[in-house]
C-alpha cells in the first residue's frame, strides 16, 4: 500500500472504531496480531488484549470520543496522528482507573500515535497520552 492509503486506512480506524467507540469494528483495520503500545501503562501483544483493555476503557468512560486532530504524517509503512478523547468517568473498572472510584467528570485528553501498517491492516500502534492531565482532570493527581 502507499502512504496515502495507509493514511487512509488509519483515518478510518479513528472515525469507525475510536470515534464510535465500537469495538465490533477493530477487526476491519487491525491485524490479528495487532500490538499496542501506550507508555508504561499498556503493552498488550495481540488483538484479543487489547480489545479487552479497550472495552474496560469504554466502560469507564461510557460516552466515550475520539476525534483526529489535524494534519496526520504518513511515510512508507508508518501513519502519525494526533487526537483528542473525551468521557465522562462513571465506572471504574478500566485497568487504569480501578484504584479511582467513578468520578462523574468529564475530562479531555489529548496524544498522538505511530501506527505501521502492512497487508492492508494495522499491526502495530505506539501511543503516548497526558495521562497526567487527565489525572489531573479526575482530581487523583493536584494540578
């Protein structure tokens, strides 16, 4: 594939999957042995793994959406893109939050990701968040 249709691939992943928070939709961009990546909090090396880190995320930020900031960077095999979620805590059940009880605030985290492609599908994603603005924003951290 080019850079541009690997572009295209990557923008359809954040409009059909984290902008619907639909995971029913993963297996459409990403390969089976899709590895994600977020900092120190996620290293989850398949696509069963990371559907249920994404599902617990989902759960404790029910209203859950994601949007691309733009421009996004393609380059051979590699797409980068920044973007903004929003949710509001009501369930503390995401590997992240389960020390935290619901909040009931709604927070906006903004952070950018490299994801390379081949064979049409997503097969690895670094991601790196303000995990400590959304931290922050939940009132677990002092600003």
């Amino acid at each position: 594939m080019t850079a541009e249709q690997n572009r295209i691939l990557v923008r359809g992943y954040y409009e059909e999957f984290w902008g619907r928070a639909d995971v029913s939709r993963l297996e459409t961009f990403c390969a089976p042995t899709f590895h994600f990546r977020l900092g120190r909090i996620a290293d989850l090396p398949s696509l069963p793994a990371f559907m249920q880190f994404i599902s617990m995320l989902f759960a404790s930020f029910p209203d859950f959406t994601c949007s691309v900031l733009e421009p996004m960077l393609a380059e051979g095999d590699r797409v980068v893109t920044r973007y903004a979620w929003t949710g509001t805590h009501a369930a503390a059940s995401a590997a992240i939050f389960n020390r935290f009880p619901p909040t009931g605030k709604k927070v906006r985290v903004t952070g950018m990701t490299i994801d390379r492609v081949a064979d049409g599908r997503i097969v690895e994603e670094w991601c790196e968040e303000d995990l400590m603005g959304l931290a922050q924003q939940l009132g677990v951290v002092p600003r």
